[in-house]
C-alpha cells in the first residue's frame, strides 16, 4: 500500500510518544497497531463532515493536539484545531501555502526572491502571459502537489498542448483551478526542510534533487547530507519565505532553485516533506521529523539537536516508457547501507508517465541507501539499482507512450 510505505515511518514516529487517535478516509489496516481509535471519514476535505468527525473524538478523548502529513488536508486540519481551541498556525497562511499565485504575491511583496508568475484561466491568456514573460516558462496549477500538471514550454508550437495538460490537471482542485505561467527557473532544485515554533524557524536539513528531463519534473532521486554546505546558503532564503507567509507552527517544505548560485523559490509546504525525505533527515542528522510535528502540534518546544551526521537517499523507481510491468524483483544481496526497499507495483500492473498519467500511475517503487556522505549514498544507490530486475512491455502501435505526446 502506497500509505504504508511513504507514510508509515510517520506514524511510527509519532505513535512511539503520543497516544494516537486518527481520522482517515478509510477503514484502518496497517494503522491499526499505531492507533488508540479513528473515525472514518471518506472526503476529509469535507469540514462538516472533518469537523464533526474532530468533535466526536474531542467528546472520547482529551485531544492534546491535531496535524496532517496530507497536502490536501491543510487547510481543513488547521480549521479544525481552532475550533477546538488546539495550536495551530492559522487556516488563511495554510490557504496561502495551499495557493501558488498567493504565495508569489507575498514573497514579491516581502522580497523574498521568486519567479514571475501570472495567474490564467484560458489558453489566449497563457499566451499573454508568455508574451510578457519570454520562453522558456513553466505551467503548473496553482492548487496541486507533487509535480503533477507541471510542464515545461520552450516555444509557441508546445504552448497549446501544454496548456491543456497544466489546465486537465488544475481542473481537479477542489480550491483554486487556475493554472500559472511562470518564468523557468534555471538551475539545481533543492528543498529546505523547517520547524518552526512559536515563530521562530530552523533550518534542519537540505535535500538535493534530481528530476527528469524536460517537459516534465518527475522527481527522481533525493539526497540528505548533515553536513550539506548549501544549508548557509539557503537558509535565509528559506526563513524569509515562512516569515512572508505567516507560518508561526509546524514543519515546511520549501523548495527552491540555485539560480547562478543564489536561491530563488518555487514553493512552500507547509507539511512534511513527502517522498521519504522525512526519513532521510532522521537518517542523515537523527531528527524525527513527524515528532517533532506532533510536539509543536502539542504546544511543546522540539528538540532538535542533531545526534549524527550522515547521509542518505532515496531512488525513485520509474519506467523508461508508458506499458505493462512484467519482471519486477531485487536479486541482490541486503548489504548494510541499504535501508529498504520498496514496491508499490506488480508485474501486470499498467504503468503510465506524462502526460497520460502521472507519479501515481507510473512509479513502480524506491530504494534508500545510506553512506558517510551523500555521493556515497548516491553511489550505493546505483549499486542497488543495478542489481534490480526490471521489465516493461511497451505499448503497441497506436497507444499513448507517455514522454513522446510534448516532444
């Protein structure tokens, strides 16, 4: 189960210290071991239905704190925690950190550096926007996550096409279906991760990332290293974009690019990282991320003192093309440095990548390793992956392949 494996380690964490009663959307499986109760509510993003799920546990238990891991969630979780009188940063920065054209106007307005970025609604507006900005630009909903929707454009013959990509996707939110184009941001993307207290922000850990090649920004692997000497260089960057949203409480998520060596931000949110970069940083410094989410969400001070300095990353699994899985297997040996493994697909399983499908429908699994830096774990990572057994069968003649629609 996808849950299992990219959001286990959370609940683990914060189940180790806290009595745990959950609202899901979902009768509880592998939850069940980590959790005193829960109450099963199928749209959580529904506040009546979320708020009275939240009330009915309030009646059973004396509810200490409230937070989510969930992207969508946000803004319903914070809404929740004041009304029932628990910490929490407000509902409206989360509605900021949720929507990307808001988030832009206040780092412009608090000259945290950014992208240019205009708001459409129409393919004849995309074009406005690209006129003013100049190619090359990104498209990307302005209310999604996890890179899906996000596309590339480096001339007028991809324009139209890439519109209705951004726009299919943006259309799915339940907050704000606009689609923005933005000025392309050239250079390595890294993500910070933060805690913040009571308004004051530290930084804890960098991540470096790989993504795809363009049109799309698949991300393909992710590294942690304790002793990243980019953490003096973004970390300024970082808390002056959580400052200009208003965030007082909980961990973020800030990603940006190293633009000619200086950061300029993509995004910030407001949650733990997803991917198993939480995992990572615990790996990497021994800071848990998900309790130190559930302390601040408790109204406690975190500790955060480092208790080792490592490395790790993560290797995010993909086909080379859209088709059926048909050998799936690792053949190696378990050596130390190989933290885990994990698929999320069988063999008879249909993949899909861009612009068909997306993360969801087209990553087959991870592995993590770990080493004394991070081109170790990198390294290891490789190794690993050279002794896994992957096969796609391509689609035939005529079906969609995914990377070839935009090219």
């Amino acid at each position: 189960m996808e849950a299992e494996a990219y959001r286990g380690y959370c609940l683990a964490s914060v189940a180790a210290a806290y009595d745990v009663v959950l609202i899901t959307s979902e009768e509880p499986s592998w939850e069940v071991p980590f959790i005193q109760d829960c109450v099963v509510v199928p749209d959580p993003t529904d506040q009546a239905a979320l708020s009275a799920a939240g009330r009915a546990l309030a009646d059973r238990y004396e509810l200490a704190g409230l937070f989510t891991w969930t992207e969508w969630y946000l803004v319903p979780v914070a809404r929740l925690a004041r009304q029932l009188g628990l910490p929490t940063t407000a509902p409206e920065v989360m509605q900021a950190c949720r929507n990307k054209a808001t988030a832009r106007s206040l780092f412009a307005r608090h000259g945290v550096p950014s992208a240019v970025s205009l708001s459409v609604r129409t393919g004849q507006e995309a074009q406005a926007a690209v006129e003013r900005i100049g190619y090359p630009v990104v498209l990307k909903p302005a209310a999604h996550a996890a890179s899906i929707g996000v596309i590339r454009v480096d001339n007028h013959d991809q324009l139209t096409a890439a519109y209705d990509f951004a726009a299919r996707a943006a259309a799915l939110g339940a907050e704000n279906t606009s689609v923005l184009v933005e000025e392309y941001l050239d250079g390595p993307e890294v993500s910070v991760e933060c805690v913040t207290y009571q308004g004051h922000t530290t930084v804890v850990a960098i991540t470096r990332k790989t993504v795809s090649a363009p049109p799309f920004f698949e991300e393909l692997s992710h590294s942690v290293d304790a002793s990243d000497p980019l953490l003096d260089v973004v970390a300024p960057a970082a808390r002056a974009a959580i400052g200009a949203l208003g965030i007082t409480d909980g961990v973020s998520h800030v990603e940006m690019r190293l633009v000619d060596g200086r950061p300029r931000l993509v995004e910030v949110n407001g949650r733990i990282a997803g991917d198993m970069i939480g995992h990572l940083v615990r790996l990497a410094t021994g800071i848990h991320l998900p309790r130190v989410a559930a302390d601040i969400a408790c109204d406690r001070a975190p500790d955060l003192t480092p208790t080792q300095r490592s490395a790790a990353a993560i290797h995010l699994i993909y086909p080379e093309t859209s088709g059926t899985l048909t050998a799936l297997c690792f053949d190696g040996p378990r050596p130390p440095w190989l933290d885990r493994i994990s698929f999320q697909r069988s063999v008879g399983d249909r993949l899909l990548l861009p612009p068909e499908g997306d993360m969801f429908s087209a990553r087959i699994g991870f592995l993590i390793t770990t080493g004394a830096s991070a081109e170790d774990a990198r390294h290891c990572g490789q190794e690993a992956l050279r002794a896994l057994t992957l096969e796609v069968a391509p689609h035939q003649a005529g079906q969609d392949s995914g990377r070839d629609l935009l090219a």
